[in-house]
C-alpha cells in the first residue's frame, strides 16, 4: 500500500524527469538540488537512473519502459481474466462470438 501523497508516474513522465535532470546536472547542480527541483528524493532519482538509463542510450531506455508497462498490463489483463464472468459465473471463459 503506497503512503499518502504519494503518487505513480508513467515512463514517459519519468523520462521528461530524467532528461530535466541531466540538464540541471550539465548546468553544474548539485544532485540534492536537482531531486529537489524535481520533487523527488535523491534515492529515487539514482533508482530511476539505473532502471531506465542504465549507462544506455535514449532508445534502449524507451524500450526498457515499455517491456515494464507491458509487465504492468499483462499482470492485469491476467486478473481480469480470472475474474468469473457476470453473464454466465464462468471463470475465464473466451467470448463464443469471437
């Protein structure tokens, strides 16, 4: 269970940080500073880093994020599916008319 006031980015809101960040940090700041500026602790921002970056390039970041929503989605539609069917109170069952 997350805290309160905490809050999810998407990749794509996490790579504008990430990009935001690298020019703060170009422009001399501190990393302190540049979690600070960003709203976020430095842990998070060096977790970010490495997940997302990882020493690759924008290319292979963007792939890394989606292969992770795809996790995401995939953990989804999977418990969705074991969810029983309203109609019948099958579980998992394929629509007939497809």
């Amino acid at each position: 269970m997350r805290a309160a006031g905490t809050k999810y980015l998407t990749p794509d809101q996490i790579g504008e940080k990430l990009k935001l960040a690298d020019e703060l940090r170009a422009a001399g700041k501190p990393i302190h500073e540049v979690s600070r500026i960003l709203g976020i602790t430095d842990s998070t921002l060096y977790n970010w880093r490495k997940r997302y970056l990882g020493g690759r390039d924008d290319k292979d970041a963007q792939i890394a994020a989606l292969r992770d929503e795809n996790r995401r989605l995939r953990r989804m539609i999977k418990s969705l599916v074991s969810l029983p069917d309203r109609r019948t109170g099958v579980t998992g069952t394929s629509d007939p008319r497809a």
